[in-house]
C-alpha cells in the first residue's frame, strides 16, 4: 500500500502516503494545525502525533482550541508533559531522588518522589523547582518515545537506582504479560510512560506548583511514604489566573479546615473516618435531619430503627457478603470473656436494608398497605483505607438518611416522582438550585435476571420521562442488585456532587422471601427502592460547609445571634437579653470576655455569627439592643421583643 485515507471530523477524507504519522496529516490540513497540533485522536483514542496513523482511521487533531471532549485531551496532554518536567526538574535539584508515578489529574497533575536520606522539600522550595522547569520548557525539549523488552527495561531502572520503575514494569509482566514497555525521554530525563505527550515540552503555557503532600507507595500504608507535588498547568496565563482564584476559595472553603475552626466536627486519631460532632456541629446535624424529616412526614413514610450490629448469617442471605464483605466490619464476643456456646459472629451493618426487610418481614401484610415506606437514619460502618479518608467526605462511619419502599411494579413511576420532588425541595431549602439526574444501569458484577433488569431500568426510565427530566444515562454504573438514579449538585464553587439516590432492587425481597397478600388472597413479591435524599448525613454536611464557606443562612446558623456588652456592667442585661430570646427558640450566646466590644464584634465575624446584638448602657436604658447584621451591616437599636422576628426574616 502506497497510499492511506483516513477521515476528518467534519466527515472529510484525507489521502495521505503510507507510513505518515499525525503530524503528517495536521501538517496536509494546514501549517497553522500543524504547528497547534498538541496530539491526535485516531478512532476516539488520543495518541502521540508521532504515531503512524492507520488505514481507514477517523482522526481529529487536539490543540489548545479544541472544544468539547478533546479540550480534556489537550490539557491533558500538556499536564502529563508538565508531571514529567517537574520530574526533570527535581531529579536535577536533588539528585538520587527516586521516582514513582506522575499522572495527569482531574485539575492537573501530581508526581510521587521518594527524595534521599534526609532532604525533603518544603513549599519554600516549589519556587526552585518552578524555575527549573521553565528553563527545560524554555529550551523546548522535544519528547521521544521508545520501545524496548520489558526485561531490559528492568536492568536499566535497576541500575539507575529507580526501584518504584522497576516494581511497576516487573507488575506489567506478572499481570499482564508484557513483554514490551515504551520509555519517554525529554532533555536529560527518561520515564517509563504509556504516553502519549504532546511534541515538546515548549507547549506547557503556563504552569503553576501548588503543594506538597504525603501519600503512600500504591496508597498501601504499609509501604514506603512518599512526596507527592501537586501541579496544574494551562494553555495560558488567563487560565491558569482563574484557576487559582478558584483554588484560593475553595481553601477558605475546605470543611477540614472550616469544621474545627467553626467548632463543629473533630477528626481524631483516635477513631479514624469517624468524626466527633462538637455541639455546633451537632446543632447543624439536627437541623439538617428536621428538613429531611418533615419530607418523611409530608410523603407517607414511617421511621423505624435497626441494629447496628447484625448476625453475619444475615450478611449471607442479603448478598453483601459475596458482594461486599472486604468493606465490612465484623464482630464476635471477647473468646476470653467465658462465653463459650455463643461464638455467633456478627458484622456492623454497612447498610440498612436488610435491617428494614426484617422490618417489613415481622409482619403479614395486605395489598392495601402498598407502598409501605420506611425510613431510617442508620448509622453504617464501611471500611476505607486510612489513605482515602478524606475529611466529612470520605468517612468510615456515617449516617444515611436512607428509606425502603416496598410497592408493586405499577407503583414505581409514582414513587420515583415523589423522591425527585422531595429531592428538589429539600435540596433548594439548603440553597442548591442546580440538580443533575444520571440513570445507570447493569454493572459486570451484579445478580439478578436479565429480564428482571430490563424492566427495572424501564421503571426508572418511564418515571424520569414521565416528568419530564432530562438526564444522563451511565452504561454499567449501576448497584450489583439493580439499576439506580443518582441526582448531583453544583456548589457556590461550581462542584459537582454526587447526593441523593433511588436504586430499584428486585433482588433482596427474593432473597428475604418478602410478601404482601394481594387483591387475589395469594402471596405476591413486592419492588423494593432504595432510595437516600442527601445520601450520608456527614457528606452532606461537608458539602453544605463548603458551599456556605461556614457562612450559613440564619436559619442553618448553630449560633443564630452572640450578644456582646459592652463592658462588665452590662453583663447582666447582656444574659437578660440572651435568656429572652433563647426562650423565643433563638439559638444564642453571650460574649462574656472583658474585651473591648470592638474586639467582640470581630471574633463574632470570624466566628461567622449571622446577628450581632451590642448591649450598653442606652441599650439597657431603652430594653433594645444595638443590631449588627453580617450581611447587611449596622442595623441601629431594635426592641428585645422583635429581634426574632428580624432572625427569622433573614431565612
Ligand atoms: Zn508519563
Ligand atoms: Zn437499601
């Protein structure tokens, strides 16, 4: 073959010689592609512009313009380059350093270093190694790859002294078989690379190093702890600007730091992933509840409560066991403790439904009473490694605002449209008006029937359609005994969040054998939801912290209003005033310090206190006290008696 043809993504064909690579084809579309082109899709997949390009394969170049999916590409490109300069960079700084892994990330990139004997960097040195890697960026260094035996590989990082390389190709070849690996060079540096980079390291625009951070070999504990430095790197100065703004807020907004400053949560070492709610917090916690309680209420659901703690047999008949034990935790009496006869282990419940089928099973039940709904906020127990605990976010104990709803098959699109109203409600009521629905369906890993399946994703469809709701669907996404509706939030900071759920499930009433009597006096098999509202309690609240950055609406606020005398002898008016609105249902406090009140007022702001409420002496002259609304500044003296009603307006 002489000639090839490939297509472009406008549909057009493209007649190139046998043998051209990508750069080929960019440079026959036009000299300006060619000198953009960061890389290219051939068939949907993103490969080096080096690559020789196939017979009969749709590509489509990737720039710094690119729009859509190959945008990700293209900043994924120059990020994966950027990992690598900052590796170039480092290893020239602290020579000896060993490396590991350096991918790109969703916001940018990271590398993992294991520096020598007693030479760690700080942030202090960020700077030094951003400025080593502008010289290698400068000098435009372009990226070669090569191919070589896995096993010479191997010798090579072995006598370079680079054990992380060794141990990953010696996994590829255990694993996979490999007998190949492709090595990536750029100036003085050579990594084992899947690729593909962009052409030289000239095309990172702009770039910026961000911290520094622990994080495990394979983020196994048990292994050597490494360096990780975090990265980003843009097409321009203009983006990575916005970028940071970004960063900088979500830092005055991280939970994790916000919690304990705001006295809410506690993580300790103690109890890892498991969080200690601080009064504050757990003011919030209730609050939080109270909103979810009253969809109980409004939409015919009845609260029960489980044990936490339940035989391991029952494990084995609700699937979890085959399913998802490595995430359990399990339980047995002390084998000291002179209980012999009572070895019955037992696991704590990573999840409530078996609980409430048990529920649903201690009884006979009609088809009159369908739906039946039961609610529980049960609190389960999953195990994640130490390493992915992350804040309110990534916990190992936590509470689900969880709920069963045992109903006929006719009965799931009315149900499913109950839960997206509750669903709106109650997440507008915390300030998040944009909600996105995702339907996933069949996992490799499931049970069930296909026709089973079929007609519970049809459910689900039927409803979502019925009302009218655009949605995503994500092929395979979906639990190991049914297809599920998840609903995502955006934040104040533009996140997205994974919140609520509605999971079909025609499994676990087989498996718990449950009936109802129908119209014709025989035992029929009732659909079992799942369904959570905010999903876990803790993350929810994580999330609702870093939304408000801790500043949260006078309704939500754990102090609503901190009355501040302004010096000692006003401080019995001060409680006067506290233990009036306090009685009112105001959640209130006295600053009772000898400070100067100008001092209290801003400890009251750091303390992000919605009301502050100044009491002195023409105050206590005039029973008012002197208003300071965050938002809306000094709002002049107000009667005792109407300062609720000036909280409650607030919302
Ligand atoms: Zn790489
Ligand atoms: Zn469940």
């Amino acid at each position: 073959m002489s000639e090839i043809g490939v297509i472009l993504p406008d549909g057009s064909p493209l007649k190139l010689p046998a043998g051209a690579t990508g750069a080929d084809a960019a440079a026959a579309i036009g000299p300006r592609l060619a000198a953009d082109a960061l890389g290219i899709k051939v068939d949907g997949e993103l490969r080096d512009l080096g690559a020789e390009l196939p017979d009969g394969a749709a590509i489509s170049i990737v720039t710094a313009k690119s729009k859509g999916e190959d945008a990700d590409d293209a900043l994924w490109l120059i990020r994966h380059d950027a990992a690598h300069v900052m590796a170039t960079a480092v290893t020239d700084l602290w020579p000896g350093t060993k490396v590991s892994i350096g991918p790109p990330i969703a916001d940018g990139f990271y590398y993992d270093f294991e520096f020598p004997e007693g030479e760690r960097p700080s942030e202090a040195d960020l700077e030094r190694i951003e400025a080593a890697m502008r010289e290698h960026i400068a000098a435009d260094e372009p990226f070669e790859r090569s191919e070589l035996p896995a096993a010479e590989a191997i010798e090579r990082f072995r006598a370079e002294d680079q054990p992380y390389k060794v141990e990953l190709i010696e996994d590829l070849v255990r694993d996979d078989g490999t007998e190949t690996v492709s090595l990536y060079r750029n100036g003085p540096f050579t990594d084992l690379c899947r690729g593909p980079h962009a052409p030289s390291t000239g095309r990172i625009k702009a770039f910026k190093l961000n911290s520094l951070a622990g994080a495990y070999w394979r983020g196994d504990e048990k292994r050597q702890m490494l360096t990780r430095i975090y990265g980003t790197a843009f097409h321009s100065q203009a983006d990575l600007d916005r970028h940071q703004e970004l960063l900088e807020l979500a830092r005055e907004h991280d939970h994790r730091r916000l919690g304990p400053e705001l006295d809410l949560f506690r993580l300790r070492e103690e109890a890892p992933g498991m969080p200690f709610w601080l009064p504050n917090g757990t003011v919030l916690w209730r609050l939080v509840e109270r909103e979810v309680r009253e969809q109980l209420i409004k939409r015919g659901y009845a609260e029960i409560k489980t044990p936490r703690v339940l035989d391991e047999e029952l494990w084995h008949r609700s699937g979890h066991w085959d399913n998802y034990r490595e995430n359990m935790y399990f339980v047995e009496p002390n084998p000291e403790g002179g209980h012999e006869g009572d070895e019955r282990r037992f696991a704590l419940k990573p999840m409530n439904c078996p609980g409430a089928c048990l529920v649903f099973a201690s009884s006979r039940h009609s088809y009159r009473e369908l739906p039946l709904r039961l609610a529980e906020f049960g609190d389960v127990s999953r195990y994640e490694r130490e390493g992915v605990l992350h804040g309110l976010l990534r916990v190992r104990a936590f509470t689900q605002d969880d709920a069963h709803v045992y109903c006929t098959l006719d009965q799931v699109p009315d149900e499913v449209d109950s839960i997206c109203e509750a669903i709106d409600e109650l997440y507008a009521r915390f300030g998040f008006d944009q909600v996105r629905v995702e339907l996933s369906t069949r996992p490799e890993k499931s049970v069930g029937t296909d026709e089973q399946w079929e007609r519970a994703t049809e459910g689900l469809r039927e409803a979502l359609e019925r009302q009218g709701r655009e949605y995503d669907v994500s092929p395979g996404e979906g639990t190991f005994y049914g297809p599920k509706i998840d609903f995502h939030i955006t934040d104040a900071l533009g996140r997205s969040w994974q919140m609520g759920t509605c999971q079909l499930d025609f499994q676990m009433p087989e498996r718990f054998e449950l009936s109802y009597q129908g119209e014709d006096n025989a035992e029929h098999r009732p659909v079992m939801i799942h369904r959570a509202l905010l999903g876990s309690m803790e993350r929810f609240i994580g999330i609702l912290i870093e939304h408000h950055g801790g500043r949260f609406p006078a309704w939500l606020a754990p102090t609503q209003a901190v009355v501040l005398p302004v010096s000692d002898p006003h401080l019995d008016y001060a409680r006067r005033v506290a233990a009036e609105l306090a009685e009112r249902g105001i959640r209130v406090r006295v600053d009772e310090r000898s400070e100067s009140v100008g001092r209290k007022i801003r400890d009251a702001e750091l303390a992000k206190v919605p009301f502050m409420l100044v009491a002195g002496e023409r105050e206590e002259a005039e029973a008012t006290a002197s208003v300071r609304a965050h938002d809306r500044g000094d709002l002049g003296a107000v009667a005792i008696g109407e300062i609720p009603a000036l909280i409650e307006a607030a919302g």
